[in-house]
C-alpha cells in the first residue's frame, strides 16, 4: 500500500472519528455510521443494532428497509464476535435479517466488548467485498464503538433518571394524596381525589371505583361507557389478594371468566382495596396514556394507593354512621323528656287509700304510661297503658292517649262509650300501623270503695284480698289502635275492702328476665305481694321492685317497669 | 400552605384560564371548578397558560383528565401553554405530551384555535 494511499484513507477516517465521537446523541451517531459506511461501500440496504439485556439485540436505525423493524429484538443465543456471513447461518436471527436483505454482519466493539452490530446488503456495484473493503470497515466500525457505547451508557443513565423521576412524582403523589385525604372526611371529596390521581399518576382514561355496601360491591365512581356491565364480574373478584393485569387473571382458573369479561371491556388491571383483609372495594383501569403495560412495580403502587383511599373511605362512612348514630340518640333523648313529662310528677291524695307508682324507663325507652288524676267529688280516674314500639313515635302516641284521656274522662258518659272513643282516636291516629296501645283505666269512687275499669288488652291488674285471694281485672276489650270500635268495651266493677291491694302493672315487670333468660313471672310478683301484704303501698312498690332488681341481677333491662299499687287503708 | 390561583379571561370567543402556584390535591378542586363553570356555560375553546404555575401534582394533572374528554367532544380542545420545563417533565413523565398540545406562548395556542374551524 502506498504512502500517499494510505493518507487519502486516514483523512476521512480521522474525520469521521472527530464527528462520531463528539456527540452524544445516539440517534445521530448511528446514522453517521451508517451513511458514511453505506457511502463508501456503495450499499443500499443497512441496520445498526444495540446491545439490550444479555444476549438481546433491537434493531436501533434502518436505511433502505422498511421502519416497521426498528424496535425488534433479537436473541443472539452466541453473539459472534467476526464479520458474519448471513447467509451462511441457519440462525432465526440469521434468517429474519436475510430477508431484509442483509448480507453481511459486523460486530462493533468497545473495549472488547460487543456493543452491537452493523448489518449491510448487497453493494450495488455487484463487488465483493474486498480485504481493503473488509479493513476500512473494521476501521470505521472500531472508530465508532466508543462513542456508541458512551451514547448507550448515556441513554441508560437517561432512562434511569426517567424512572426515578416517575418514582418520586408517585411518592409525591401518595403523599399529597394522603394530607389531603387525612384532612377531610367527605366521602364524595375522597373518591374524586381518588379518581384524580388514577388519571393524573397512572394516566388512565377508563376506570371504575366500586366499594363494597351490605356485603355486594357497588359502583361509587366511573370514567366507561356502561358502568353496570361490570357488576357481574364483581362477586368472582371480591376473592382477590392482590393487585394483577387482567391478563395474569386469566391464567387462574377462578377467575377465567371475569378476567375475559374485563379485557372484553379494554380493561388491563384490578386492583383490590382491602381493610383487615377484607375486600371492601376494587379498582379497575384500562390502558395507560403511555401505552406501556402495567409491571409489578406499577401493581404495587396502585396496591398502594387503593388502600390509602379505602382506610379514608371507611373513616368518611365511620363519620357518616357516627352522625347517624349521634341524630337516633337525639331523638331518643327528645322521647325520653316527653315520655317524662308525660308522668305526673306527683300523685292526689285518695281519702281511705294509699298510693305509690313508679316508672324506670329502659335505655331504649319503651312507651310505658300511668296517671292519677282527680275528677269531680270523690272520683279518681286511675289509668295505666303501653305503646308499641319505641322512640319518638312511641312517646307520640302514648302523649295522644294521655290527651284523650285528659279529654275525654271527665265527660258523664260511660268507661265504655270513652273508651270506645279513644279507642277511634288511636286507629285514626296510627292509621292501621302496626302501632298500637295496651290500656287499663277505671274510675275509682273513694266514698263506696268501687274501681269501675275497662281494660283494653292490658296484663289484668290484681287485686289481692285480705284473705289471700286473687282476683284480675280483665274486662274490656281490644288493644286500642288497632281497629276502630265496632263492639263496646265490656265494663267492670270490684270493690276495695280495707286491706285489699290493687297492683296494676306492665309487662316490663312481669317479663324482667334474668341471666338465664327466665322471666321474673306472675307467680313471683304474687309470692312478694302476699309475703308484703301488711305493708303500706310504697312498702309493696319497693320490695316489688328490689325482688324485681334481684331476679334480673346484672341483665340489661330491656323494658319499661311500671307499676301502679293502691292500698284500701 | 397550598398558594394556588385561577384566572379567567376571554377574547375572541377563546378562554384563558391563567394558573398560578401550586396545584396539588387540595387545590385541585379550584381548577376543577374552573373548568366546570366553562363546560357548563358551553365554552370549548381552552387554553391553559401555566406561566405563574409553580407546581403540579398528580390530582392536578388529573383534573386535565377529567375534562379533555368532554371538551373535544364538543368540538373544543384544552391547550396548554407557557410551561417551566419542571412542570412539562411532570407532563411528560406520564405521556401526557401525548394527548395534549403543548405550545410554548398563548398567543401560538390561540392562533392553533383559528387555524381549524373545529377549534382542534
């Protein structure tokens, strides 16, 4: 080789070194190398590769074949370390490059290391390549493989602080997320956050938030067409332990048939929100804006995310059921004071009687009633009742019959005839409900002794006489409320000698129960009764009511204890 | 805490919406009604300036998700403008760049506006 050949030589060389190796720039690097290379060599067809993970290859730059290839990845199982002749290898990478055309394979080194390979086709001169051809290309090759490297290493490092990046802004996210979460309770403010973040983090379009509401999962937020479409799948996913695409789904036989549902819906991942591992909800997304599939790391983060949101949902609907909780106390304490105002406060003396009454309402304040009022000359109107259920309605209801009572007693009609009208008043009143009024009153004549009493579907309040013997005020009728009148209330009559003891009662007292959930029982009330006979009316409520105490010892009283004693003195 | 503004203003049937601060969660609820108020009142035409925008996070850029949709169905689009390159990297860490156009002032984006009589 002549001197002055060899200098024509080294002068485009050392440029083209000079221009390769002062940028950093990938892109511009391979397609130099690829230019200047095709220029020299007269070839129309030309690929570069770089080096991926391991033993992979993706096609980086193409000239004269089509785009589509560009991003392809080969699997060099032995990466060649010479010029190959790719027709001569029977390899699928080998085979896949042919048919673009390439003919020759060139490994571009750098510290003898591979960092890709420079792939060339036919010279369109026809000629082969010569030993002259095959060491200029060794030359230019060579010269480029540091800067190559140095731009791959660059694009590394590019995409590792990409990633980082990515990675704090989801830091940054969950922690945003979660001041602004913990600052507020408002369920709707927690699921729009939510969705935010789906689509500002994760960059998904489509989404679906569903929690769980009495055991059945229930859409509570959607970015899709048909939101009810995925209810079907909800109960075959509520059984999921972690965040998947719905294509690992797919391979689980359980869930074989939701998963092929949400892909047929452009859904790529489920993501549950547990509390206590439980499922209390589920997120759904579709693709990114990206378009890159969703990786492990991804799954995690929205793992991640999902119960955040969920503890602050739940918290949101503690509140919400606090608050509920909170209004059904008030409104039992609003019963309760009218239920109390309802008592009289104190009893009218009754000449040749002695009386005591006692009223303990139960937590739940049932609708227990007792009164005590003078009417005219010597006549007292005794009365005792008990609403159905409990609450303010109940208070309501026992409040209209003490004011029918009021109202209608000190009329000249009969105890039957007034009744009979309370008892319209009260159907009309809870208008057919099932509410309705167990009531015992009756007119007492302090001068001849006699009690005149309706009792419509109360327990019959005793009489015990000084002989012992037991007798029950039953007549009357049915409970009121329930049906206008059509039939009269019966009428009774007993007559109180001295001695002789009235207790009139409700059920509260009879049916206390004690831990074994035995009734305290008419027997029992009795026994105490005769067992305290000599003793005055307030002497018989208290021991009444200790024997009650006793038998009941620490079971919650569960009704209202109302009794009612008079005493012929 | 959270310094967060919006600015409306309007000329030639072109909405600016101004932003300014630190768009977060907590603030994100300011722009959401910005953008409500707009689609509500029938206005498609949208351009976002982030000059004065000092922050974005993920529930902010969410909020531009949450109305693009809406907007382009409506033959309008949201453009945005006049990004610090730390907030286009939030953008474009998501693939944002993607599904919005991104110019470098308002006036270009307006422009864009009258090029095409969709708006798009």
């Amino acid at each position: 080789m002549s001197s002055r050949r060899v200098t024509l030589e080294l002068q485009p060389l050392f440029e083209f070194s000079k221009v390769v190796n002062s940028s950093l720039d990938l892109e511009f690097i391979l397609a130099t190398v690829l230019r200047t290379i095709m220029g020299k060599m007269l070839v129309g067809k030309g690929m570069v590769l770089s080096r991926g993970d391991g033993t992979q290859f993706r096609v980086r730059f193409v000239r004269g074949i089509s785009d589509g290839l560009v991003g392809t990845t080969l699997r060099l199982a032995r990466p060649p370390r010479t010029f190959v002749h790719l027709r001569r290898r029977k390899d699928d990478w080998a085979t896949l490059l042919v048919s673009s055309e390439l003919d020759l394979l060139i490994p571009i080194l750098s510290r003898n290391a591979i960092v890709g390979y420079l792939g060339l086709g036919r010279r369109l001169n026809g000629a082969r390549y010569s030993a002259n051809d095959r060491a200029l290309l060794r030359s230019l090759v060579d010269l480029s493989g540091s800067a190559i490297e140095k731009a791959l290493i660059l694009g590394q490092v590019h995409d590792a602080n990409r990633n980082l990046d990515r990675k704090v802004q989801e830091l940054n996210t969950l922690f945003d997320l979660s001041r602004e979460l913990n600052s507020g309770l408002d369920l709707d403010k927690v699921l729009r956050l939510l969705s935010f973040s789906l689509m500002g983090q994760v960059g998904v379009r489509q989404y679906a938030v569903a929690l769980e509401r009495d055991g059945k999962l229930e859409i509570a937020a959607s970015r899709m067409e048909d939101p009810e479409a995925l209810r079907a799948v909800f109960p075959d996913l509520c059984t999921l332990k972690r965040a998947s695409t719905t294509q690992e789904l797919l391979k689980h036989r359980d869930c074989r048939r939701p998963a092929g549902e949400l892909i047929r819906l452009g859904f790529e991942a489920v993501v549950p929100m547990h509390v206590q591992q439980k499922t209390k909800g589920l997120i759904i997304i579709g693709p990114r804006i990206r378009t890159v599939p969703y990786g492990q790391a991804d799954l995690e983060y929205l793992y991640a995310l999902g119960n955040m949101a969920i503890v602050s949902i739940e918290n949101a609907r503690l509140f919400r059921d606090a608050i509920e909780m909170q209004k059904l106390e008030d409104e039992l304490m609003i019963a309760q004071e009218i239920q109390r105002d309802l008592l009289p406060e104190r009893l009218p003396e009754i000449p040749g009687f002695d009386i005591a009454a006692s009223n303990i309402p139960s937590k739940q304040v049932g609708g227990d009633y007792y009164d005590v009022l003078a009417r005219k000359g010597n006549e007292f109107v005794i009365a005792i009742g008990d609403v159905s259920g409990k609450g303010v309605p109940a208070a309501l209801l026992m409040a209209n019959a003490q004011a029918a009572l009021r109202a209608l007693s000190p009329s000249a009609d009969s105890l039957s005839e007034i009744t009979g009208r309370m008892n319209d008043l009260a159907a009309a009143n809870t208008r057919g409900g099932n509410k309705f009024i167990t009531f015992f009153w009756g007119v007492l004549d302090a001068s001849s002794r006699t009690l005149q009493y309706v009792n419509a579907g109360h327990n019959p309040p005793i009489v015990l006489r000084t002989s012992g013997a037991v007798e029950y005020l039953d007549k009357g009728g049915l409970i009121l409320g329930v049906l206008p009148t059509r039939t009269p209330y019966e009428q009774g009559t007993v007559r109180l000698e001295r001695g002789d003891i009235l207790v009139l009662y409700t059920d509260g007292v009879s049916e206390a129960m004690n831990a074994g959930g035995e009734d305290f029982s008419e027997e029992r009330m009795l026994e105490v009764l005769r067992h305290l006979r000599t003793e005055s009316a307030s002497g018989l409520l208290n021991g009444l009511l200790s024997a009650v105490d006793q038998h009941a010892a620490s079971t919650p009283q569960s009704d209202d204890i109302t009794v009612l004693i008079l005493r012929a003195t | 805490m959270s310094d967060f503004k919006v600015n409306h203003r309007e000329g030639a049937g072109i909405h600016v919406i101004e932003l300014k601060g630190y768009l977060d969660a907590h603030t994100a609820t300011d722009l959401e009604s910005a953008f409500q108020r707009l689609i509500n009142d029938q206005k498609f035409r949208i351009v976002v300036n982030c000059r004065d925008l000092t922050y974005i996070s993920s529930a902010g850029l969410g909020v531009f998700m949450a109305y693009i949709e809406d907007v382009r169905k409506n033959q309008g689009d949201i453009k945005l403008t006049n990004m610090s390159s730390k907030v286009y990297n939030v953008f474009d860490l998501l693939g944002f760049p993607i599904l919005y156009e991104i110019y470098k002032d308002e006036q270009e984006a307006i422009r864009k506006f009258g090029e095409s009589s969709t708006g798009r």
